[in-house]
C-alpha cells in the first residue's frame, strides 16, 4: 500500500518515512504543502499522513482543496494542537483521522490500516434513488448516468440526506453534522447549498416538508 506523508520537519519525516516502510508500507515524501498538494492530486496513494502546520499552504487547506477536487483518499492529520474545537474544524475540513504528536509510528501504521480497511469496505457501497446513483466509498455521483461535480459541502449534504433512509433532518442537523456545532455560521446557508444541490441533481428531489425538515424520499418497498 502506498502513502503519502506530508511534513514539513525533516527529522520527523524521515522518522515516518523509515518506520511505516517498516510496517510494510510503500512511502512517496513532501517537504511542503503545495508539494504534497500535487502529488496527492496525481493520485494512487492508499492514504494520507498530513501535517497540519505547514508553512504556506497549511494541512487545512490542503485537506479542505483536495475534497474539493473529489479526492476520497483516507487523510490522516498529525497536529501539535488539541482540542474540540481543532478536532471539529479538522473533521470539517474533510479529515477521517487525526493524532497528536508525538506518537510513535505503529500507533501512526495502525491507525492507517483501519482507514484503510473502512475505505476499501464503502468501496462499491451504492445508494439509488430514482435516477440518482451515489457511491459512498468513492462519492461518485450520477443522475441518469450524467456524471455530477459536487463540492465538499454539497457532497456531505447528500450524504446525510441518502443515509437517513428517507428520514427528515431538521435544518440544524444538517448544519451540526456538515458546518459542526461550533461553526457559527447563519443556519440559513443550509438553504442556499440545497438550492445548489437541487439545481444539479434535478430532476432527483430533495423534499422541504414544512415545519420538520429535508429528505430525499426512499423508495418504496416492492
């Protein structure tokens, strides 16, 4: 399996790049940001190991760019900061994992293995709904066979809309779990990214029941 580690600190990346060779994994190295950024937008990594304060172009934005561009591959961020509101812009900026440093490399290789293993295991894991067919190991998304381009916010909204099972979710889930509680942001955006989600997966419906919330109706049983 083939990583990529993102680190600025060459001590550090040396480290990591000896030890999960050790652990059995193929390792490709970026001294940078933008760098990284690259080589990850080539693709063909199994996962990502990425600093989190890289000068320039920091592990936020790296992250937060490559869901933009669609990219599934499993980041693991290492941080020197802690706390829940660092774990929340983390996860929002499209992290599966993080660790605090310093950690030792079989803790990194462990953790590595289990993203892994949770994104081979999506893999090929389809939701339908009408004309709409969405992948949740890849987030590939096709209405009537039509390829659709989503953001990272659009993609995580569909999302919870398609697990929810033709369940409503309030306005204020959906921000919690896609923005996170501690966004403070107008809950109204909600609204507007639906609307950019309606217009590109027409003519899929995306319910506003009155009163309660937002679903996508599941199909009824044969």
């Amino acid at each position: 399996m083939r990583l990529l580690v993102i680190e600025d600190d060459e001590a550090i990346r040396s480290v990591l790049d000896r030890g999960l060779r050790a652990e059995g994994f193929d390792v490709d190295t970026a001294p940078d940001g933008a760098t990284g950024l690259e080589r990850a937008i080539a693709g063909g990594y199994a996962a990502i190991v990425l600093d989190l304060l890289l000068p320039g172009l920091n592990g936020y934005r790296v992250c937060s760019h490559l869901r933009s561009e669609g990219s599934t591959v499993p980041i693991l961020i290492l941080t020197a900061k802690a706390g829940e509101l660092d774990q929340i812009e983390l996860l929002d900026a499209g992290a599966d994992d993080f660790l605090t440093k310093p950690v030792s490399v079989a803790v990194v290789a462990a953790r590595l293995r289990a993203l892994i293993r949770r994104g081979s295991a999506l893999a090929g894991n389809g939701i339908e709904r009408g004309p709409l067919r969405y992948d949740l190991g890849t987030r590939r998304c096709l209405v009537a066979d039509r390829e659709v381009a989503l953001t990272s916010r659009e993609d995580q909204l569909l999302r919870h809309l398609l697990l929810a099972a033709g369940a409503c979710l309030t306005r204020h889930e959906l921000l919690d779990e896609v923005w996170g509680p501690e966004a403070g942001v107008d809950p109204t955006i909600v609204d507007v990214y639906l609307r950019k989600l309606r217009a590109k997966l027409a003519p899929v419906e995306i319910e506003n029941v009155r009163g309660v919330g937002y679903r996508i109706p599941a199909p009824a049983p044969a």
